[in-house]
C-alpha cells in the first residue's frame, strides 16, 4: 500500500488529479454559468401581447392582407427615387439642395 509521501511524490497525483479536477470542475461551473446566461435572456425576450398576435402563424396571412390594402392605395407612377447624402457629403447642404430640386420641378 502507498504511503501518503509516497503519493506526494508522485507525478500523477500531484499534476495529474489537481487537472483533472480542474478540467471536470470547471465544465461544471460553466454549465451552471451558462444556464444562468440562458435564463436571463429568456425573460429579457418576452414579448408584449401585441407583438406576440402578429407572430403567430395563424394571424400571418391576416398580417399580409392589411398590409396589401394600404399598398394598392399608393400612387406609384409619380414616385421617385431620391438619393441621400454620401458619408462624406454635408447632410444639411445636400438636403437643401434636393429641396431647391424639388421646388424648381413641381
């Protein structure tokens, strides 16, 4: 039978078991960590009522319908494609010249 001084000089159990430990243990507390992290955004991500009805599957096509009604109404044949400011343009300055356009047209 091996003594305990025996057993501290053994390689295996003096590097060996504290990393096994390590390893095993440690996948446990994460585990534990991460179900929390799970959890925890489960409950951030409940929806409100009204959000959750347009989810569903079943209202869906209800959904696509009302939103088909309010397109048949707009007039696309006078739309036009605008283009906004480049990164490098000045915002307001490009704004007012694409409305000084847009007076001289109509």
């Amino acid at each position: 039978m091996l003594t305990f001084k025996a057993l501290q000089r053994n390689k295996t159990f003096k590097y060996g078991v504290p990393m096994l430990l390590l390893v095993v243990g440690g996948s446990f507390g994460l585990r534990e960590f991460t179900q929390i992290r799970y959890d925890a955004q489960k409950i951030m991500k409940k929806l409100d009522p009204t959000l959750e009805a347009k989810v569903e599957p079943q209202k869906q096509s209800v959904i696509l319908e009302e939103e088909y009604l309010k397109i048949k109404d707009v007039n696309l044949k006078d739309w036009r494609n605008i283009r906004g400011p480049r990164p490098w343009e000045d915002s307001k300055e490009y704004q007012e010249q694409q409305r000084s356009r847009q007076g001289k047209a109509a």
